[in-house]
C-alpha cells in the first residue's frame, strides 16, 4: 500500500427507488438534493470530502444528470472537473465497483454516500488515517451503538449485536489494496440484507448465526470469519463522532439531521 497517496472518495448518490418518501416530503427530484441545513445533502458531503486533508480526487456517481443540471453549484462543480461525474448503476454495489475499474487497482479509495449528511473533514481524516495505520485490504467504520444511542435517543438504527456490545454501520468504507476490491463482489450478493442482520451473519455460516442470536459471536470473531471466507483481510475502524451514523434513510432521520445541523451551525 502507498502511503503517501491520497484517497479518492466515491460518493455513491443514486436512489435506491424511484419517488423516494424523503425526496417527496423535501420537494426535490432525488435524495441527494434534499436540503440539510438549507444545503442540499450531496453538496454537504462533496464539501467535506474537500475540506479533508485525506481525500485528493472525488468522483460522484449519480444522480442522474437531469437531477445534476437542476443544482446551478452541483452542476457547476461538474462542468469544471472539480468533481467527476459517472451515471449511477442499479445497485450501489455495481456502481461502486464499475467506477473503481477505472481507477488504478493499488490506488486507495474511500467509499461514502451522499445521504451521510452530517459528515466532516474531521470524521473522513480521523477515518482515513486510521485505516492507513493498519494492514487490511478494506476497512470500515462503525460507531457503538451505545455512543449513538446516547446522542440521538429518538434516532432508530439497525443494530448488529455482538459479544462485545451493539455496532452501527456508518457508511464509511476504505479500499486500501486489489485484492480488497473483491469484497465489491461480496457485497452485490448481500445488499439486499443491510436491514436484516441475522441473514447478513447466516454469510459466515450457520453456527455463527447461532452464537450471534445468543449473544456468543464477538465482532473480531466474525470479522475473522468473513475475512476467511473470503480471502481477504477486514478491520473495523470505531468512531467516537456518533454523527458518522446518521444517514438519512427516512424522514425521521431527515428530521433529526436537521436539528443537529442547525445546532452545529448556531
């Protein structure tokens, strides 16, 4: 791994389903432009990615480019080559992977959502650098579910309960080698089953579903697992910004990012 090299950051920005309820309740064409703090979501995470210190190119798959040519600094940023945009595929997975084919394989990337509305520089670099310190193929972040829980009480996240405490995801992902673009693959076979996850364990085999129901699968046992399976190493990065959880999958979500955004902007 080169570690003198900057990250490009994908931002993964198509809509999982057309007439998505947040988009409709904001008013706008896609979930990417829904308004956060009067900005929309996709700007606030292309902004943070360039105030990063980690992050050298940053490349947006979707929206679609009708969407793209509504937003005059969206469209703006595109047309001059700040940001490089591709259309986005049927899958978050596809799309990832088809953008990453284009990039040179020892070339780190990190993978983000538009919808992560409360991203920082802070939280990408305290991320990137993290994964930079260790020896894995691909990393990614969590957060405890009991930091989240304590800032955002009303907040509902799916929870993955291990041994050692409840995680939740974070939408922060970082390729470090080839090898760890294979995961690409991986994930296109789980997608479905971010929501469920004892069908996201039964991956790593039927007796970790047992112990991961009754409270026996520790996180670094099923990281091993998964690393196994497939052949590559895995390693978890834990946050301690519980803002990293908070993307907006619903309008309960959209809510709450709007009254911590305009906390953090009084």
């Amino acid at each position: 791994m080169n570690t003198d090299r900057l990250f490009t950051a994908i931002v993964l920005a198509g809509d999982r389903a057309p007439d998505d309820p947040v988009a409709r309740a904001a008013g706008v064409q896609c979930k990417a432009l829904v308004p956060v703090g009067g900005v929309p979501m996709v700007l606030r995470v292309l902004g943070a990615l360039a105030e990063a210190q980690a992050i050298g190119d940053r490349i947006l798959c979707g929206p679609q480019w009708q969407a793209v040519e509504m937003n005059n600094e969206l469209r703006g940023l595109v047309v001059s080559e700040a940001v490089a945009w591709h259309e986005a595929c049927a899958t978050p997975s596809v799309s990832a992977y088809t953008v990453m084919q284009s990039l040179p394989q020892d070339h780190p990337v990190l993978l983000v959502t538009a919808d992560h509305a409360l991203l920082n520089a802070r939280v990408i670099d305290y991320f990137c650098s993290a994964a930079r310190a260790g020896n894995a193929d691909v990393v990614v972040g969590l957060a405890a579910h009991d930091l989240v829980a304590t800032a955002y009480p009303t907040m509902r996240r799916t929870v993955l309960k291990f041994q050692d405490g409840g995680v939740c995801g974070c939408n922060l992902y970082a390729v470090l080698t080839a090898r760890g673009r294979s995961l690409i693959q991986f994930w296109s076979q789980v997608e479905g089953l971010r929501k469920k996850p004892v069908q996201l364990i039964s991956m790593l085999g039927w007796m970790s579903v047992l112990r991961f129901v009754f409270g026996w699968l520790s996180l670094p046992q099923a990281l091993a697992g998964l690393s196994r399976r497939l052949n590559l190493s895995i390693d978890v990065i834990m946050l301690p910004f519980p803002e990293a959880a908070l993307d907006v999958d619903t309008i309960s979500d959209w809510e709450l990012a709007q009254t911590v955004a305009g906390s953090n902007d009084s």
